[in-house]
C-alpha cells in the first residue's frame, strides 16, 4: 500500500485504486462498466453529463426508494406489536414533488418546515394527514395554510404559536392537531451526545424551569440525566412536586390543553443530526415519556403521540460506519417500551423524521474538472509537501456544506477507471471564496485531467436545498436515474430564471 501523506487526514486511506473504498458510499445501484465508467440505476455518468450537462445532481430512485422502506420497515418491526410507526421524511434535506410522491409511495409521511415546503409536498399529492408542518416562527399565514388543507400535524415551537394555532383554529371552526415541540436537553452528534439542563438555542420548549428573577431555578428540573440512568419511580414520581412547574415545556403543555382549537396529539423532539449511536435518541425519549407520566399524573391526560425527530446518520467517507436502522430501532424500542413500562403508560404512537438518511445516500454530484494546480505546502512535520487543487465546474453554490459545517466528502473519478499514482487531492469550486472547497481531502488518480468527469457520493440531503446563485451561477438540474434512464425532477436552473427576477435598469 502506498505510504500516507503528510498532509491526509489519518482516516484517509492512501491507494491506488478508488473503486473499493468508494462503493460503500454510492448508491447501491452504482458500479463501473465495461469501459470503467461509473454507472448509477443503469446510465451511465457520460451519457448523464451528455443529457444534462454538469454540474448535476443524480439521485437513484430505487436507493432512495429502499431506504425510505427500510426505516418504515425496521420502526414498525422494532415496535410492534405495541405500537404503530410513522417515518416522516424531513423534506429539508431536499423535496420535489416525484421525491414526495416516492416517499408516499412508500408508506411515508413528508415533514415539512415551511410554508414553502408544504407548498411542494402538496403539490406532490402528498395526502395532508400525511403531512406535518414545523418551524420556530411560523407566520399566520404558514398555520392558516396548514388548516385549509387539513395537515394531520402542526409542530407548535412556542407558546406564542400555540396561541395563534388555536386563535385561527377557531375562527376556520375547526382543532388543529398539534405536536408539542421540547428541547429534553440533550444534544447529540455522530458517537456521542451531551446532556444539559439548559439549552442555548431557538427551537422548542425547554424542560427546565425559568429562572427566578435571583438567577436561581424557580423550581428543581429534571436536569440532566446520565445515560442509562434509571427511570424515576413511578410511585413516588406522582406525588412528589412536579419537576416541570414553571417549565416553559409545562406552561405550553398546559395550556395547549386548554385552548379550544388546539388538540394536543403529543410530543416531539429532535436532537441533533448526523447521529449513529442510538444512546442520545434514547435518553430524549426517556425524558419526554417522564414528562408524559406527568402530564398524566396532573392532567389526567395521556397524549397518544411521541415524536423522536431525526438526524440518523450516513457515511460521506470512509471514516463514517452509521448503524443500519434496524440497529437503532431496535435499541429506541427497547428503551420506549421499558419507560413506558415503568410509568405505567401504553407506548404511544411513534413517529421519526430522517430526511438525510433517506436521501443523502441517494445522491451523487456530478462535476467537470478543469483547471489542477500543485500547491507547495508546509507540512506540520515541517517539510515541505505539495497539495494538489483540482477545480470543478460547481462549488459551495451547489454543496454549501463544507463551507457551512467543515463537512467532508469523498469523490471518484467517474468518467474512466485509471490505477496507478495517486495525490492527495482538494476539489475546489469556481467561487471568488478560497473556502469554496467540496472535498477537503481525497486521493485521486494522478492522471486526472481536464474534462474529466468526478463523482461526488452522498450529496442527496442539504445540497440542492442549500443551493444558492452565489456568483451568479446557475443552479443545477436534479435527475433520478432508474432501469437505465434518466427523468429530471427539476430543471437546470437558466440565466434567464436569474435574470427574470431583475427589474432592469433603464437609462434616464
Ligand atoms: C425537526 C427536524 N426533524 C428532522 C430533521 C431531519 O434531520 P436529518 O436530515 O439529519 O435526518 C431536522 C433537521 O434539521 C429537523 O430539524
């Protein structure tokens, strides 16, 4: 095996021939031909560049198609036969109405966080009781939306909103059914998680009772509880204080039981994403069924609904091993129905929300590279090593994720198969941004050169909704690819499109 260089990562694997390492992150209808050229769902990358010009998002209909069934199935095996499981596919990571339309197909529900995007899930025929509708400041209109088309959940993130649910819930004649968005404190991400009392971020209701005005809790919360720690007792859980009194989670649920045009369904947390130990959803859901004892224990109510978010984690290189689902629904549901064991409550209807693990996979960018240069650089060893840049024709407008988050990818050459030296690599955009990288580090054939194509695998969820005009660039085509041919679910975006929305200057 080729010797590392100084400047790769210890995860990256030096070598000669990508094809190996790389197949674990294509879809899995993805292979080489006779020719070495990459193929996904039947064509080929240079019949898709020539059809559809680059860059351009590919996503494998039948990937994605089996994923959204493996979460449905493994959720609903995992928990039966105590409960039924909804899987709402989180259409942030992307939507178009064939993806909506396909997750339906499949026995989903889409999860929507816009007014915009339940615009698009409607008009991917999605039923509207198959719809939910979240966001930390929904406007009237957003909620007025969701009761006209009779949404089967509004995901309430404050007390204002609740307010407002109810208030335009009543003049339509109607209950909106509303999911109680909590923030239990813990937040995870990849390995591990951490628990806290106090969360520094806008979503949700927190657990934990509002400061006195001294700066101490008003109340003693729940707080944070180790992993694994065992579930209050039951007994003394119902005739102690409530921990929750002066919680803004206690308030809202309070008063959510009140008002009269809010049916309370349940509650809903989301904690954190790229997640691949089920531990942190564990312990959420431990929490948010304490405080379902609770709310039974003072209001003689037990909501039939607990949502566990999602953020289930994918492999973007090979340093990343997510679980499959049927490993973390195994592990949830096992936590779920002991808690609910030990409260005495009947396991309520599940919901998740993955929306990156059902599409991320799926997807794969396809760019043109152009111009390469080899970069001295200093290595932390300090000799001095050379980086190689490999320009494509897209960038951090159509994956703003490395910019955003530091995200790493891996990448393939895609248009022909060559063995041989490798150098690490860096594949940049066209962006007047020096951050516009796509791929930190990646070892590609040497002989990599202009026109080639190169693959950029799991580039499903958060690109194309992240996408941008930055520079004026265009935004690409997405198309699905499935039995050998190529649909386009959106078009590519034109000068025109960008130039439409312009008013034109006319000289006085
Ligand atoms: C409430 C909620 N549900 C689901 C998701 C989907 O997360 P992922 O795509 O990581 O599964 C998100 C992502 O931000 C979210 O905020």
């Amino acid at each position: 095996m080729p010797s590392a260089h100084p400047l790769a990562p210890a995860w990256l694997t030096p070598r000669r021939d990508t094809d190996d390492l790389e197949a674990a992150l294509l879809p899995a209808d993805a292979h080489r031909d006779a020719q070495g050229r990459l193929v996904i769902g039947g064509v080929d990358v240079e019949t898709l560049a020539a059809q559809h010009g680059t860059p351009l998002y590919v996503l494998s209909e039948a990937d994605f198609r089996a994923r959204a069934r493996s979460f449905r199935e493994a959720f609903s095996a995992a928990f039966a036969p105590e409960t039924e499981v909804d899987v709402f596919y989180a259409g942030k990571a992307f939507l178009s109405t064939h993806v909506a339309g396909w997750a339906v197909e499949e026995g989903l529900c889409v999860d929507t966080a816009s007014g915009g995007e339940l615009a698009l899930a409607l008009a991917g025929g999605v039923p509207p009781k198959q719809i939910g509708l979240h966001g930390n400041n929904k406007s009237d209109a957003e909620i007025q939306r969701a009761l006209d088309a009779g949404i089967g959940r509004i995901i309430a993130d404050s007390l204002d909103e609740l307010e407002r649910i109810s208030t335009l819930a009543v003049a339509a004649g109607t209950r909106a059914p509303v999911m109680l968005r909590l923030t239990p404190g813990v937040h995870a991400s990849t390995h591990e998680y951490i628990a806290t009392a106090h969360e520094d971020q806008k979503f949700g209701l927190s657990l934990t009772p509002a400061l006195s005005a001294a700066g101490a809790p008003a109340a003693d919360s729940d707080g944070a509880v180790a992993a694994g720690a065992p579930a209050a007792d039951p007994a003394s859980e119902d005739t102690a204080a409530n921990p929750y009194l002066g919680s803004p989670a206690w308030t809202a649920a309070s008063r959510a039981l009140e008002l009269p045009g809010v049916e309370l369904r349940g509650l809903h947390a989301h904690i954190g994403s790229q997640i691949f130990e089920p531990a942190g959803f564990e312990l959420a859901a431990q929490k948010l069924i304490t405080f379902l004892a609770r709310l039974r224990a003072d209001h003689g109510v037990e909501l039939p609904e607990l949502d566990l978010g999602g953020g289930h984690g994918i492999a973007y290189t090979e340093a990343d091993t997510p679980r499959d689902p049927e490993s973390i629904a195994a592990a949830l549901a096992a936590t779920v129905k002991q808690a609910c064991a030990e409260h005495g409550l009947q396991v309520p209807r599940i919901s998740i929300e993955p929306g990156r693990a059902i599409v991320g996979p799926a997807g794969v960018t396809l760019y043109r590279v152009g111009v390469q240069k080899d970069v001295q650089v200093d290595a932390p060893d300090g000799s001095t090593t050379s980086r190689r840049y490999v320009a494509v024709d897209g960038g951090m407008s159509d994956n703003a994720r490395g910019v955003l988050y530091d995200a790493d990818y891996s990448a393939v050459l895609a248009s022909r198969r060559v063995t041989g030296d490798h150098a690490l690599s860096r594949i940049v955009g066209k962006h007047c941004e020096s951050g516009d990288i796509v791929v930190r580090n990646v070892y590609l054939p040497t002989a990599t050169a202009r026109d080639d194509l190169l693959a950029v695998p799991a580039t499903g969820a958060y690109c194309h909704s992240l996408s941008s005009n930055y520079n004026y660039l265009t935004r690409p085509a997405v198309v699905a690819v499935a039995d050998g041919a190529s649909q386009v679910l959106i078009r590519r975006e034109t000068e025109q499109d960008m130039l439409g929305r312009d008013t034109g200057f006319a000289a006085r």
